[in-house]
C-alpha cells in the first residue's frame, strides 16, 4: 500500500510543472552623463585605492 501511494505522488509530481514562466521587460534608461567612470574622477580614484596591487596586475592581464 505504502509503495503504490509512493508512486502516485512521485507520478503526480513529475507530471506537474516546476516552473512558470514569466516575461520580464527591461527599459534602458541610460548612463548618466554625471556617472561616467574617468580616470580622474573620485569614483575611479576611491575603487583604485579598494583594490589590490596584484588585482589590478591581474585584471591588466585580461585585458
């Protein structure tokens, strides 16, 4: 008895999906002219000093 219940609710879970689907829309609003990333900005300057000698050399090689 146990195994035939067993094979009911493993059937009826394979059977019935795992997952919706869902459409998501993206809009592109832009990069503002004001965050743009500039070797001389303080955003560049503030992550340089974040960041590793040997992360940047790394990432130099990558590149």
């Amino acid at each position: 008895m146990k195994k035939i219940i067993i094979l009911i609710v493993i059937t009826a879970a394979s059977i019935t999906p795992a997952q919706s689907k869902y459409m998501i829309y993206f809009k592109d609003k832009g990069i503002p002219s004001g965050s743009q990333l500039n070797k001389t900005s303080l955003l560049f300057k503030s992550a340089e000093k974040e960041l590793a000698p040997l992360a940047v050399e790394r990432r130099k090689q990558v590149m």
